[in-house]
C-alpha cells in the first residue's frame, strides 16, 4: 500500500507519510487501496489540510481532482466546489482525523471525528454504487503541511456518531438569533465567523489584561431580506465591540458595548446527499 501523488511535483512520499513541499499551491494524494475501511490521518502543519475519498479515475492535479472532502475551514467539498460550509471543525497540527467509509449496494456513508470526539455522518449518498471504487485522498496547499495514513479495524457506525457533549472553552459552533463559528487562529487569537444574510468575519484577539480586541469586520455583499438587515447591523456591532466571552454551562456569553448575547452549541448542518455533488450530478 502507498500513497501517489498528482505529477505536480509538490509532494514528497515517506511510506505512508506526505509532506507538502509547494507554497499556496493545491498539490493532491491517493492512497492505493479503498473500498469500506477505516483510516486515521495524523495531521501536521497549517491548518487547511483536506482529508476524504477519491477514485482513480477521478484523480488529478490541482482542482482538477473531484470527490468527498472534509477540511479547509471545516467544510465540506466535491474537490473544486464547496458542498456544505461550517460542517465541523477547523483541524491542523497534531489532530488525529478519524475516517469511517462504508459502502453497500447503492449507497455510500463517510464519517469523520476528531482526537476521538465523533463528528457523524458528512456524507451519506443513496443511489449510487461506485463507492466501491474511492480510495482515501488527501490534498494540501501549505508548505510543511504532511499527513500519515494508518488504516485501522472498521469499528461499529456508532462511534463516530457526533458527540453530544459540549467541548470545553469558547471553540466551536454556536447558534441563537445569528450563528457563530469560532476558531482558534494562534496564541491568544481567534477567527470569529457569523451568519445572519451575509457571512462576516474578523479577527479577534486577548490582550495581556485579558480584554477582547477585534479586528476589522469582512463581510459578503449580498442584500438581505429587509428583516434580516437591523439584525446584521446589530451583530456586526457585537463583533467590533467584543470585550469578553465565557461558558454558561453548555452555552456561549459574548459581552460586548451594548449587553450581552448568549449563544447555545449548533447541532451541525447534517451529512450531504447525492444531489450535493456536482461532479456526480454532472
């Protein structure tokens, strides 16, 4: 078993280890063997690494390679096209990504976790029977970044259903009259993402009397509804005038200029379906 790589000449190949050698550059891998399996990916480097499946035929360099994604900001992707935004968490150095890949007639069910924490069911794809055919696939776009593959017994579906339980700290996916995505970006530093019409986003950082400091706020420009735009003015203020955050139990307190708004965890978007895909739509 051993990994090839896509001719870019942006990855070099140790056993079951790769390393990405390019600069802001996609450079793909693909494992030599699939079908239902299980693997784990330990994961080195920046942050933006991708994990999941691809077929052979379906193989090739840059955004040219079309399969089942999960990475990048923690999203979902075909390959070249994004599928679901916010599916689970961002991962980058030393996480250990858990891949579950279950194929059976016309149906395809690939699952993910996390340092052992179940993330559940990203894609579940009914109707389809060449599943058989996708082996694990990585690509990556950061010099340094590597992943080695180790494939493990196939457990039980059930344990890489999500976690019901609430991680520790301020990380994670919230959800209340807007939804917050909140990812540690460095030491003392965080990417705060929200979506009420548009997406918006900024940096976020604590300085040394413990205050939250943000950044510029980046926003889409599409035009909400009419109901939605007060809300967005509105969030966009709790953004740039964040001083703390802290857990009420299960739920997440930011405390900004104006007040304080909580925030409880998201239950998460749920798997993609076979009419998600486009290159097998296409």
């Amino acid at each position: 078993m051993s990994w090839t790589d896509d001719g870019s000449g942006k990855i070099t190949i140790s056993g079951n280890q790769i390393v990405c050698t390019g600069k802001n550059e996609k450079a793909n891998a693909i494992w030599s063997t699939g079908g239902s399996g299980c693997w784990d990916f330990k994961v080195s480097g920046k942050s933006g690494t991708w994990l999941g499946l691809c077929s052979k035929d379906h193989f090739g360099a840059g955004y040219g390679i079309k399969g089942l994604f999960y990475g990048g900001p923690g999203n979902l992707s075909d390959g070249n096209s994004l599928v679901t935004g916010h599916w689970g968490p961002k991962f980058g150095d030393g996480d250990v990504i858990r891949m579950r890949a279950e194929h059976s007639g016309q149906r395809t069910v690939v699952s993910f976790s996390k340092n052992g924490a179940g993330l559940g069911t990203a894609f579940d794809l009914q109707g389809w029977g060449k599943g058989e055919s996708l082996c694990p696939a990585v690509s990556m776009d950061s010099e340094g970044q590597s992943v080695t593959i180790t494939q493990i017994d196939m457990p039980e579906g059930s344990s890489m259903e999500a976690s019901t339980i609430v991680s520790p700290g301020v990380e994670g996916s919230w959800e209340g009259r807007f939804k917050l995505d909140i990812a540690k970006e460095g030491a003392n530093a965080w990417r705060v993402s929200a979506k009420v019409g548009n997406n918006m986003s900024c940096l976020v950082q604590q300085g040394q009397d413990g205050k939250l400091k943000s950044g510029p706020v980046m926003s889409t420009k599409m035009m909400p509804p009419p109901h939605l735009q007060e809300l967005e003015r509105e969030v966009t203020g709790i953004l740039t005038s964040l001083v703390s955050w802290r857990r009420d139990g299960d739920n997440l307190v930011l405390v900004h200029a104006a007040g304080e708004e909580k925030l409880s965890a998201a239950k998460g978007p749920g798997p993609a379906s076979l009419d998600n895909i486009n290159w097998i739509k296409n």
